[in-house]
C-alpha cells in the first residue's frame, strides 16, 4: 500500500465563468491499490478539469483523516478497502462534510453497494476498470454541480433581491422585538441600520390606536383588515410640525413611534390624536382611542413608553368615553417607577457570564445612571437593589459558585439600601460584586473543561486497548455531546480525539517493542488492533519504520 500523502493547495490558475474567477476544487483520492492511484493522477487532466488533486489515501482511516485536514471538494474513494471501506467513510463524510460531491468507485457490479451509494447521497458510482475517459466525463458533471452552487452562493444580486423581498417582514420583526423590550440597547441601532430604519436618537414617545369598530365587524382587536386601514389611516394623516412619526402593528393595537422636538410637543401631539379621532369616524367609520406613554430619551427606551401607552389604555373604562389617554395625567408618578426588567437581567446575565470586565463595568453604570436619572431617593431604590441582587445570586448558584464567595462570608441573602450612604457606593458595591462574579465564572469554565478533558484522558488510559473505543462511547461515559466535547478536547489538548488515541496507542506499543519480547500481533491487541497489519501501518506511519525494524534497531 502507498503512503497516504497530501499536495499544497492551488496550483495552476484559476477559471473564469460566467464573469466570476473561479477558484480550482480540491479531490482527494482513496485506493488500497498505489497503482489505480497512480494512473488516476497521472491521466487526469486536473488543472483543465478545474480541479486540484490536494491529497492521497490507501485506506479509508487515512482518507477519513486526511478529509478533516485538507476539506476536499470532492471525494474519489473506492468502495472495497481495508480498515474502513468506502461505503463507511462516506457515512462519515456525510456528517463532517455535508457538502462533499462523493464518487464511488467499485469492481463489483452489485446492486446493493449501489443502492447503499445512493442512499447516502453519492454523486456518482463508477465499476471498474476505471476508464480515464469515463472518470473525466464524470469529473466534469460534478464540476458542473460544483460551480451551479458556488455561483449561485456569489450570485450577490440574488441575494440582495431574497434579502430586500425579506425585509418588510425583518422589519416587522425588528418593531416587535424593539417594543417588547427584547432587544438590547446596543442592538437597536444596529439592527435598525441592517434593516434600512431611521431611528435617531433624541427624544421619543409611543401611542397606541386602539379601533373600536362601529356594525358588523366585531372584535377590532382581531380583524386584521381594520388594523391595517388604521395604519394607513394615521401613516397618511398624522402631521405635526417638528414631529417625525413611524407607524407599525403592535399586538391587537397601532402603535405610532414619535419622535419629538421638544418636550413641549408632548401636548400638541395629543390635541393632532384627537383629531385623528374625529377624523376617523368619518373615514372609517370607527371610533379612535389612543394611549399614550412618557417620553424617553432615545428609540432604545421605546418599550417603556409603550408599556405606559398600554397602561393608559387600561384606563379607557373610566374616562367617560375620552379619545385620547395620557399617562401622565392619569400616573404622574409613572417616570419615577423603576423596575430591574427582563431586559435588565438579560443584559447583566450575558456581560457577567460571557463579556468582558469592561462590558459588565458598563452595563453596571447604566443601570446606575439609570437610578440617577429618576431622581429617586435612596430609600426609593431598595426594591430596585434587591432585584438587582436577587439576579446576581441565581447567576452565582447556577454556575457552581459559593454565594460568599461573591458576597462575603456574612451574606445571609438580603442587603438593605441603608449599608449605602450614596448611590455612588451602591454602584461601586454593585460594580465590584459583579466583577468577582464574572471572574469566578470564567475560572469555573476554565477548571471545568480541564477536568472534562483529564476526566477523558483517563478514560482513554483505561480503554485504549479496546478496539471499539470511540468518542461516541467515551461521552456517553461523562455525559456530553460528541460534537461539543471534539471542540473542547482539540482546543485545549491540540489534537483531535482520534490523534490522541492513535499517540496513546503508538507511544504503548513502542514501550511494549522496547520493554518485551511479545509478538508483534500480540501487541497490536495489546493496543487496541485486532488487525497486526493495520497495526503495523499505523505504527510505520508514526516512527517511519515497522514495529520489527523499530526493535532490531534497538538492539543494534
């Protein structure tokens, strides 16, 4: 058998299609026979083909090894090899290369390996002898198949096309989030530019358009058709000097998004909604309520007005029939009310758990800030504190760490606002809380994957002489995914799982060849090959010399 080998990347220039450079496809190649390989690379005009042959494989362990290594394009592989047959190692493509084209090749004309090869979605299945000719005509079906995909990836107009056709409803989208409050204030901006929406910053308000319908349309809060006439009723309609106004669906409501010139505009914003009221009724035919909720500095604040635009519209049963609601009026108390919100503790949550001591430095003075800005008094902000607390205890419980390792020894659960003399102690006591939290986390994650992968490498020194060993049967030993712990383990050993079974294995044997006189075969199975010839191309392949001569050396 040939030794497995692979090539650089590249080689010759690229095509050009269609107005696109087109880059070369890597192949690998696998057969046990050197000769097949041989003639396949020698008579294949790869570069005018459009390909690139990267590698080589007299087996289908070694091609499976050299496919996470050199991610071909396309795979040639027969289907009668040793140690692992094509069929097999295409089952293993399949799932670590979903987008390989696979070309079986085989000298058996059987029906079952070919409905097997199809099954598991091979390009192409080629009998043997392999006619150069035949090959190079399938080569180029399957670069066909090759560039339709990749064209149709680079195709940007067509993707500009799918995502503008997309963006009403990313839009409609973005509203939703943004008024429930389930966007972060750094995403607002953001998202809004993706999507192509002026939202600047400044001072907004939100009112919500409740339709109470006249006849026989019944329940205004279901009928789409009449929220969509009441949207573009107000989109249409509504005009106010100094004011910019968005109007999108909110629930069983018309939310209008203002954004004002002044504070002063707040009062004139409610005289131009009732207007619209009136107005309503002769166009529509429906009777107009609105709510209206404080104003908020910036589009990030949003979900807050209209939590106060809803509450005003709670009240609409007891004002008499009034066609326009402020919270205000009702609430004057309401821009005082302060509340650690869900948005709050997601915010906190992900910066201690996953940010940097900057991030949760900064998320820590906007909560502040925040505090500051209500005018509270300190006494005022206790409620506010213990919620604050009460997320940073779940944090520090649900990540394995001691309470009194964040808060200190006599920490009994509860801290009273009374231990503060001003909000800037409060803040630099919060501050420092967090900070020793997201420390202690990080060093959790970091102490838990050393012992997963210690929990590993000890299972491996226990198992490496069964055969069967794998990372399928050593994770349901310590309970995780194959995926999550073959990241985990190459990150923090350097090597995938495989490589560092395969050195396990070598480094025993080579100890067994220097430290006894044991039959080469006996200690194959010694180290976990059932097949001494396997055994002794795996260990040629690691020391460059057979496990005889690697003994025989020892003793010369």
């Amino acid at each position: 058998m040939g030794k497995a080998h692979y090539t650089a990347q590249g080689g010759g220039c690229p095509r050009r299609k269609g107005g696109f450079h087109m880059e070369e496809y890597r192949v690998l190649l696998a057969d046990d026979e050197e000769e097949i390989r041989v003639g396949i690379s020698r008579k294949i005009d790869w570069p005018g083909l459009g390909f690139v042959l990267v590698g080589e494989a007299g087996n289908g362990e070694e091609a499976l090894e050299l496919a996470e290594q050199l991610h071909p394009d396309v795979v040639l592989t027969d289907i009668k090899m040793p140690f692992m047959d094509g069929l097999e190692l295409c089952r293993h493509l399949r799932q670590s290369l979903p987008g390989a084209q696979l070309v079986v090749f085989s000298g058996f004309d059987d029906f079952e390996y070919a409905r097997q090869a199809v099954g598991m979605g091979v390009s192409e299945y080629i009998l043997k002898p392999i006619n150069a000719a035949e090959l190079m005509e399938v080569l180029a079906k399957v670069r066909g198949q090759l560039d339709r995909q990749r064209l149709e990836r680079r195709d940007m107009e067509a993707l500009r096309r799918r995502y503008e056709e997309s963006l009403p409803l990313l839009r409609e989208l973005f509203y939703t989030r943004l008024l429930s409050g389930q966007l972060r204030p750094d995403q607002v901006q953001d998202r809004a530019g993706r999507y192509e929406i002026d939202l600047p910053g400044g001072l907004w308000t939100a009112a919500l358009v409740h339709a109470d319908p006249a006849g026989e349309m019944g329940d205004a809060g279901r009928d789409e058709l009449l929220l969509l006439s009441v949207k573009s009723f107000l989109e249409e309609h509504f005009s106010l000097a100094g004011c910019r106004a968005r109007v999108v669906l909110c629930g069983d409501t018309v939310a209008l998004l203002v954004q004002l010139s002044g504070e002063d505009r707040v009062y004139p914003l409610l005289e131009e909604l009732d207007r619209l009221s009136l107005l309503a009724r002769s166009y529509l035919g429906t009777h107009l309520v609105a709510g209206v909720g404080l104003a908020c500095q910036g589009p990030e604040e949003l979900h807050r007005c209209v939590e106060g635009a809803r509450s005003a519209l709670d009240y609409r049963a007891l004002t008499g029939g009034g066609r326009v609601i402020y919270i205000g009026d009702l609430e004057p108390q309401s821009s005082a009310v302060l509340s650690f919100e869900e948005e709050d503790q997601r915010a906190l949550s992900a910066a201690v758990k996953l940010g940097t001591p900057e991030q949760v430095e900064r998320v820590v003075r906007g909560l502040m800030e925040r505090l500051s800005q209500t005018g509270l008094s300190l006494s005022q902000c206790h409620l506010f504190l213990l919620e604050v607390v009460t997320c940073l205890v779940r944090l520090t419980r649900s990540g394995g760490v001691a309470v009194e390792e964040v808060f200190g020894s006599n920490f009994t659960g509860a801290v009273s606002i009374s231990d503060f003399s001003s909000l800037e102690e409060l803040g630099r006591w919060l501050g420092e809380r967090c900070l020793k939290l997201h420390d202690l986390l990080g060093r959790q994650r970091t102490d838990s994957a050393w012992r997963l992968v210690e929990q590993a490498k000890e299972y491996i020194a226990g198992h490496y002489t069964d055969e069967r060993l794998s990372v399928e049967s050593l994770c349901a030993h310590i309970h995780l995914s194959p995926t999550y712990f073959s990241t985990l383990f190459k990150r923090e050993v350097g090597m995938s799982f495989t490589a560092y079974v395969t050195q396990v294995r070598m480094d025993e044997a080579a100890r067994l060849l220097r430290e006894s006189d044991e039959k080469t075969y006996r200690i194959a199975e010694r180290t976990g090959y059932s097949d001494p010839n396997y055994f002794s191309y795996v260990f040629k392949r690691r020391y460059g010399v057979s496990p005889s001569k690697f003994r025989s050396g020892l003793k010369g």
